[in-house]
C-alpha cells in the first residue's frame, strides 16, 4: 500500500521511505465501521503528524457506544473532508 502511495502521505504530501514514519489508515474507523475495515477504497497511507490529527478529528466527530450516529457522521468524514480539516489543524 505504501509503494502503491509512491511513499507519500495522502493527506499533507510529505514523502519518506524511512520505516514507521507512513501508517497505512482506516479513514472511517474499524470500530465504527467494521464493514468496511477491509474496503481498500477506505485506506489510506498517511504520515505520523497526520495521523495524530486523524485521531484529534476521531475523538472530536464519533462518540463512544453510539453505532448509528457513529455511521451517520462517518459518511460526511470522507477522505477529503479528513484531509481538509487536517491541514486546516495543521496551519492553525
């Protein structure tokens, strides 16, 4: 997967082959979701910074035992909707 993303955070475009520094991630979470943990159209390869902020967003969006809000709001956190309020946090 991370070859196939060129070595290349999908989420802010930094690029490293060294070991750890890209995880491979599950936009919409498995706990919420786990229909679609093995849906390679909801992996992503992102960097560590990224995905600290991945998990900030996660803690912020999906709430604890609430299955069906949980899925409601993970089809408005698409890729690009985590990759826009990513880099905002980033920037902020």
């Amino acid at each position: 997967m991370k070859q196939r993303a060129n070595y290349t955070c999908e989420c802010c475009g930094r690029t490293s082959t060294k070991q750890g520094y890209l995880v491979v991630d599950h936009i919409v979470p498995r706990r919420i979701d786990k229909r679609r943990q093995l849906d390679k159209d909801n992996l992503w390869v992102i960097c560590k910074r990224c995905h600290f902020y991945k998990g900030l967003l996660e803690k912020k969006v999906y709430q604890e035992n609430l299955f069906i809000e949980n899925i409601d709001a993970s089809k408005k956190w698409n890729e690009n909707q985590c990759r826009q309020w990513i880099l905002n946090e980033q920037n902020s």
